[in-house]
C-alpha cells in the first residue's frame, strides 16, 4: 500500500499557551489530511517551542522544564488531534521524564485511532548531554501500521548506520527523521546521512527539520533546514536518489507519496545490493607498512 507523507519544516513561533500549540499543530494536521496526506511528521524538538509561552527570557534549564512538566498533557493533545484528523501523526519529539526520574527525548507515533508508541533517542548531542542531561534512550524500534513498517531516526541517530541498519533488517522500508538543526553544518549532517542510509539499506528516508529564528528561546533560538526524502539511488529511483525537497528554510509542508513496491522492484533486480552485501563481521582494518 502506498503511503502519502506530509513533512513540516515546522519555523519556530511563540504561542501564547498550551492550546495555541496545540491549534497549530491542529492547522498542519488539518493541511496534511487536505493534502492527501496518510502521515504528518514534525520535527524533533518542535514541542520546545510551547517553552516560550511559561518563559520570559531565554533560559536552557527553564525551557526543558517549562516542556517536561506539560509533556503528557502535550501526549495527549497529539493524540486527539490524530484522533479528529484519521492520521497517523509523528509529532517531533518530547523531553520526558520517566519513573526513574531521567530525562529522555522521545518521538510518539499515533495512529488515527489515538493508539501510541514511542522511539526514544538513542545517541545524544553534546548540548543535550552536556547543557541538559538527557539520557540516552533504549535501542531502535519498529513500528506496525497500516501502511507497513516504519523506524524512527530522531536527528542524530540518522547519523549511525548501525542503528537504522537494524531498522531496516527487522522490516522497515522507511525511516522517519525529524531533526533539530541550528545551522547547516548540522543540518546537513542529518540531511547527508538520511540520504546514505536510503543507498544503503535501499529503503526510504524522509527529514523534517525545525526552521526559523526564536531570539527568545536558548533551546531552539536557531533552526536550518528544509525538508526531503530520499530513495535507493539505483534502478527505477532518481539518479540521485532525491525524491522530493522543499526550499531551504521555508515553512510549506512536502507532500511525497513513497510506493513500497518500487522499492521491491529495485531490491528484486537491482544494479548493486547494496541492502544484502554488508559483511557479516567486517573484520578490524589491519596496519600495513609500505615496503
């Protein structure tokens, strides 16, 4: 079955509270389905920017507060808001406190019936390690719906072949990649490995970055980035790989509809595997001297 996607570049604004968040997310959500859109996917941190509603100046430790002490009531708007829509909806990422009293950056996935799952970030950025102290996550997750199986890559984690590549062999044929960026450096870090890990693993890969400038917030002050998907770059796929990209910092959401059969027909006869020629146990590179 064909999956329609609609990526939000997401630009940063202040809302005046929880409601006004949450009827933005609503008005996207309300586009996506307009569009045709199975799924609507948002960027990761996009929930930092209700912080500016509870914190006047900018303020790290403040902001992770501000969202981690509304992160279930902000859950629970997500949901009825997939609800309403009849959409699967990945809303970004929310910090979240769990019972043991860490800190993680977790991404729901909520179906049109308000059933949820999370992926939690597995590798952390120097600025959420350091300035934040959110804890790693546990390991990658697939997830069953109804439009097949799909991994969550929060940002950094794209940036690891291992943890899609296991993604990828338990059966996903895309991974969802909501980023957080604040200069191009980054974002094309994110933006260059999504699109090796659709040759590698000759699957789809789709990036939905935050954008805009928040002078008022010291978590999300800063946001590059648009919004793309990539394919195999082999038979039956653009010479690149590049499927769909929206214009560089701009808010409109993408709208790509990613067919798993073209993806079979590519793996079928394709002009390399590269999906099924990794090394079982690459063994460690030898130091060789010249002679």
């Amino acid at each position: 079955m064909t999956m329609r996607v609609a990526l939000s570049p997401f630009p940063i604004h202040r809302p005046t509270g929880l409601d006004d968040f949450l009827d933005r997310v609503d008005r996207l959500a309300d586009e996506a389905k307009s569009g045709g859109a199975d799924l609507l996917v948002l960027p990761e941190y996009a929930s930092m920017a209700l912080a500016g509603a509870f914190v006047a100046a900018p303020d790290v430790a403040a902001e992770l507060d501000a969202v981690v002490s509304r992160a279930d009531t902000l859950v629970e708007g997500f949901r009825a808001i997939a609800r309403t829509h009849r959409l699967l909806l990945l809303p970004g990422s929310v910090p979240m406190r769990g019972a043991d009293g860490n800190i993680r950056n977790r991404a729901p996935l909520i179906d049109g019936d308000g059933r949820i799952a999370f992926q939690d970030k597995r590798v952390m950025t120097r600025f959420e390690s350091e300035r934040w102290g959110i804890t790693p996550g546990g390991p990658p997750s697939v997830f069953e719906t109804d439009f097949g199986r799909l991994g969550i890559a929060i940002c950094y984690d794209s940036e690891f072949p291992l943890l899609v590549r296991a993604q990828a062999l338990a059966g996903a044929d895309t991974i969802l990649i909501p980023a957080c960026t604040d200069s191009l450096h980054g974002f094309n870090r994110v933006r260059l490995s999504a699109r090796a890990r659709a040759l590698e693993n000759q699957c789809f890969t789709a990036v939905a970055p935050t954008t805009g400038m928040a002078p008022w917030s010291a978590a999300v002050d800063e946001n590059r980035g648009y919004a793309c998907v990539f394919g195999p770059v082999d038979r039956g796929f653009p010479e690149d790989g590049l499927l769909a990209r929206g214009a560089l910092d701009a808010a409109d959401l993408l709208f790509a509809t990613l067919d798993p059969a073209r993806l079979a027909a590519t793996r079928d006869d394709p002009a390399v595997r590269n999906r099924t020629d990794w090394p079982d146990d690459p063994a460690p590179a030898r130091i060789v001297r010249l002679t």
